[in-house]
C-alpha cells in the first residue's frame, strides 16, 4: 500500500452490500470518490474530479450517492452521482459561495437534508429540493445555534440533531417528516457524539472532564428510564469523578472582540492567588476548543498549574462571520486575541507575568511562536507542537492534497511577501522565552523543517530552547510510550521556567 495514500470518510449502502469512501489514489492532490461492493469484491472509481470530494448517504436503492465538495471551511457543495450511468449534478447552487455539509436523503427521496449557513449567520439544518435545489430552512427556533450536525435512522422517520452551544453539545430528537420534538432522558452537561440508531434503541457517547466518551443506550420514547452504559472507561485506578470541570469565560481582546475560553483551575485553588498558567492554543485554525475529557489539562493541573484554552477569532462553532475573521490578511488578529488571554489572567488575578506558558500544536503551535514574539515580555515559556513557523515553507513541503485548502485559509504561495509578514520565524530576535520544541519526524502535515528551522534560528541566536523528535510519530504523538515522556518532559520543562 502507498503511505501517501489517504482513505476516509465511508458511506454505506443501506443494505451493508457496498460502501462508498473517499481516497487520494488516482492523484495525490485530489481526493476522488470510490465504491467498494462487498458481493464481488471489485473496486472502482465513482467520481474522479480535482478537489476534495467525499460521500455522505446512498438513496434507497442504491442508484444515487449524495457527494460533498469542500473548498474551505466556509465554501462547500453538494452534488449527487447517479451510478447506473446518469452522470452527475449539482443539487446546491454553485453561483453563491455558502458552506453545504450533507446529512441525507429525505424519506421520499425527493428532498435532501443538509447543514448550512446559507443566507446566516450560523449552521442551520435545511432541506434542498433534489431537482430545483430550492433551499428551505427548517427548525427556526434553533437558529442562535450552530448545528454541529445530524443522524437519521434507517427509516428515515427520525432525526437527532446536535446543537454547539458555547463549545457544549446538546441534543434533540424529532420525528420526520413533520420535525415534531420528541423526548429525551437527562443528558450530563458534555459532548455528545457518536450517533446511532439500532431499532428502537438509541446509541450515543459522552465526553466531558469526567466522562471518556463512554457509550450509552437508550430506549426511544421512555425519557423516564435511565441510559445504560456499555463501555467503561479504564482509567488505572484514577478517580476520574475528582476531576476539575471548566468554566466558560469571555474576556475582551484588543478590539473589544468578545473571546470564549475555558478557565480550568487546581484543586484547592483560592481565588486572588497568582499561580503558573498554561495558555492552550487549539489547531485547525477553523477548531475549535471543546470541554472534553482532556487528562493532559488534569495532569496540568494536578502539577499546580491552571489552564486557559481560548477560542480566538477564527474558530468555529460561533457563526461563519467569527470563522472568517482570521482570513488570510487578517491573521494576526488572532495572533493577538492570544495574547488578550494572557493579559486577561494577569488583569483578573490568576497568574502574573513570566509565569504564564504558551502551548499549542499544529496550527496551535504557530500561535505560541507567534504570541511569544507578540508579546516576549508576558510569556515564561512555550511549548510548540508540531507547529508551523514559516508558512511558505510549510506550504511547499505539506502534502499536496492538503495545499490548496491551507491557501484558502493563510494566503497563496503566490503571495510570497505576506506570507513572510506572518511566519514568525523571521521574528525570532524578538524572543526571550525559553521554548519546547516537539515534533514527529514522519509529519505529513507540518514537515519536521519547520521545527528544526525554528530550533535553528533561536540556537543561532542564543535563545534558550529544546529540540524533542519522535522518530516514530507523524503528527502528534500517538503512542503511549511517547506521550508519557513528552508531558514529563513538558511538565519538567514549564516547573523549571514558571515556578
């Protein structure tokens, strides 16, 4: 099998006999549309455009697959495959730029579910004509949400739907096609996930500070009975129910932009105590930073160290307008919504300067190398992660596949000059915190360059930093052997600095 070939995102057949998926393996920059019939054992291309295509739900019969096109995180399409040799066409209009994401056919196949910003502000759950491409709005009273997506049963006579509510998920189930609210039991304050229907029974997870996304079963319409669980978690003997939970804060940035973050505390803390902070800096840069079950975060904080993770300008979960707000010329925007974190710790009375840690990976790690050239004076450490430092070189090195969707987001290399304005490698003089450098040596996605370029220039310089390469890891660190001695290390490193 070719390593650089990528398979994702399955779509099954409602019968099980055959399921669609996307893959790179006809051209590297481009992610084509297959089928895979379990009955013959054949393979074979279904959709074979440039772009990133993916499939999202087979009809009834199996003679038509809804496809989605993604451009960038606020420009995608639908369009449907006919596999009996009618071609394919655009259910979604192609002439206004709005962010499509499928969820599947209506019951009588005439209509197609989708999530949208169309003509909003938010992602809305609406309902396309197949054959005009008429879109409708549906559920108006959830319009101040973003809806983070939706599940039908095999039957098309029901739907759960899953609202971001300030980085928190909550759930709703409707019957269809008359979207009528059906009840459901008491759901933990969390993310649910995980969707499944199973006859009468619905299957879902949830994660929070205390819950590792263990699953659950439910009995449709009988709210009063109890879910049953059917995992637990391992935990090795660590009472996962003394784990501290976030609060939802906001804090100003420097244009009065109004910034959500989660704010998670040691045990025993009392308030007006100064004590060592971590920023944490979210990847994508569309993510967004969810209160899950995050152990690092309690490790962090069971070492006395409190923890800040903002959603800066740039995230989603909060309407395509903030989503856009980092685009391209407008990306140091964010950069600097990092750095009102940081100040805002220092004005409430958490922590002070040169006791305050930047930590990120990926995206999340060019924030740290750029706040800390921002703002050296406030930051006592870093730490970045696999993280981009030079983004034309980042951009000429990362897989194909992944270039034109990153220039969408941070500028084409056809623009040398900015994207130069925003690498903060060519900023480094300006740093006086001692930084981690961590990487994995097979990164596909941020090429290792960009940690040893990084490395290099502050050991130039003189500036105090680490070098840490996994020779065994991509990007991130997924092996447990390697985690454990990255947040030792990482801890070791922050107490030297911080405390």
């Amino acid at each position: 099998m070719d390593p650089d070939t990528v398979f994702s995102t399955v779509a099954w057949m409602r019968d099980s006999t055959a399921f669609a998926y996307r893959a790179n393996k006809h051209s590297k920059a481009d992610f084509h549309v297959w089928l895979y019939d379990l009955e013959d054992n054949t393979d074979r291309p279904i959709l074979e455009r440039s772009g990133y295509w993916y499939p999202i739900d087979f009809n009834k019969s199996g003679s038509r697959l809804l496809v989605g096109q993604y451009i960038s995180a606020s420009e995608s399409y639908v369009w449907e495959v006919s596999l009996i040799g009618e071609g394919i066409r655009a259910v979604t209009s192609l002439e206004d730029k709005w962010s499509y994401g499928g969820v599947g056919y209506a019951q009588d196949e005439t209509k197609v579910y989708l999530v949208s910003d169309y003509h909003s502000d938010r992602n809305r759950l609406v309902e396309a004509d197949v054959q005009t491409g008429g879109i409708s709005a549906l559920l108006p009273q959830l319009a101040q949400y973003e809806i983070d997506g939706a599940t039908m049963n095999k039957e098309r006579s029901l739907m759960a739907v899953r609202l971001n509510v300030d980085g928190y998920s909550k759930l709703k189930l409707y019957s269809l096609p008359d979207f009528k609210e059906q009840p459901l039991p008491e759901i933990p304050l969390g993310l649910v996930g995980n969707i499944q229907f199973q006859g009468n029974q619905l299957l879902y997870s949830l994660n929070n500070a205390r819950a590792p996304g263990l699953i659950y079963k439910w009995p449709i319409g009988q709210p009063s009975v109890k879910p049953v669980a059917l995992t637990e978690a391992e935990t090795r003997g660590v009472d996962v129910s003394e784990f501290q939970m976030p609060k939802l804060i906001r804090y100003a940035s420097f244009d009065g932009l109004e910034i959500p973050a989660f704010l998670y505390l040691p045990p025993g803390h009392q308030a007006g105590t100064r004590i060592p902070f971590i920023v944490s800096y979210h990847g994508g840069p569309e993510g967004q930073y969810r209160p899950r079950f995050a152990p690092v975060y309690q490790f962090f904080l069971s070492r006395g160290f409190g923890v800040l993770a903002p959603n800066v300008r740039g995230s989603s979960g909060y309407g395509t307008r903030y989503l856009e707000m980092d685009n391209y010329r407008n990306r140091m925007k964010s950069v600097r919504d990092g750095v009102a974190a940081a100040k805002w710790l220092i004005d409430q009375g958490y922590s002070e300067p040169r006791r305050i840690a930047a930590f990120g990976g990926s995206y999340g790690g060019f924030m740290v190398v750029a706040v800390i050239t921002e703002a050296p004076d406030i930051f006592g450490a870093a730490c970045d992660v696999v993280g981009i430092v030079n983004f034309k070189t980042f951009l000429e090195r990362t897989k194909v596949y992944r270039r034109k969707l990153r220039e969408a987001e941070y500028g084409p290399l056809s623009d040398p000059k900015f994207l130069k304005s925003i690498s903060p490698i060519y900023l480094v003089n300006r740093v006086n915190t001692p930084v981690l450098i961590a990487h994995g040596k097979n990164d596909p996605r941020v090429p290792i360059q960009e940690a040893r370029q990084l490395y290099d220039a502050l050991k130039k310089r003189n500036k105090p930093c680490e070098l840490l390469v996994f020779d065994d890891e991509g990007h991130g660190f997924r092996k447990e052997k390697n985690r454990v001695v990255f947040y030792t290390r990482l801890v070791d490193f922050f107490s030297k600095y911080l405390k």
